[in-house]
C-alpha cells in the first residue's frame, strides 16, 4: 500500500506542480526556537502547501500551519495524507479515501481502488 501512496502522491504533486501552477511561496516558514519547538512534538513532517503542513503523531496524522500551530487536529487514521491544492487535500484512510477542506472537515468520502482488490 505504501507504493501505491507514492505513486498517487507523486503524480498529485507533478499535476499541482506543473500544470495548475503549483507555488513554494506558500511554504516559507520562519525556523524560530517556538517553531521548532512545536514540531519535535511530532513524528513526521510533510510539505507545506497553502500554509498548511501535514504532520503525524504516532499512528495518526492532522496539519499545522507556518507558525507550527496545530490547526487541524491529528485526528486521522490514515495510510496516505496530501498536501492542499485549492483549499482541498486528499486522505487515504484504510477504508477509503477522503477530501478534506482547511477545517478539516470531509467534503467527499470514497471507495480506494485498492479496496476491490
């Protein structure tokens, strides 16, 4: 399932990237001490895309902002997690998949492919 979490997320990124204009200045954070500090707490950082960053905490995963503020609760059961492209990111959960929008609340709920397999 993890190949198939890369696979997805890649070509997610390459889409976003290069063909709706993706930008990195959304993903300018200051390092300051406070900052840090509020990341060590998790164990996994992913990119920031609209001022968003997933993060996960043990097993479950959730999104900070720039300043390191947990802003939308690590609350998700999931085996893949996007970053956010026109106030929307994808989750693989392990039933499914979802889109979420920046209050993390599901505005789309379906069935993975990998499901029927």
């Amino acid at each position: 399932m993890d190949f198939a979490c890369r696979i997805l997320g890649g070509g997610y990124y390459a889409y976003t990237k290069f063909f709706i204009g993706g930008s990195d200045k959304d993903a300018i954070v200051e390092l300051t001490p406070e900052f840090i500090a509020a990341i060590e707490k998790y164990d996994q950082l992913g990119i920031f895309s609209e001022g968003y960053a997933a993060v996960r905490k043990g097993e479950k995963w959730g999104y900070i902002n720039t300043k390191g503020e947990e802003v939308i609760p690590t609350t998700f059961e999931a085996q893949c997690i996007g970053r956010f492209s026109e106030g929307l990111a994808f989750v693989l959960t392990y039933d499914g998949f979802n889109v979420i929008d920046k209050e993390g609340k599901i505005v789309f709920k379906g069935k993975s492919y990998f499901d029927a397999m």
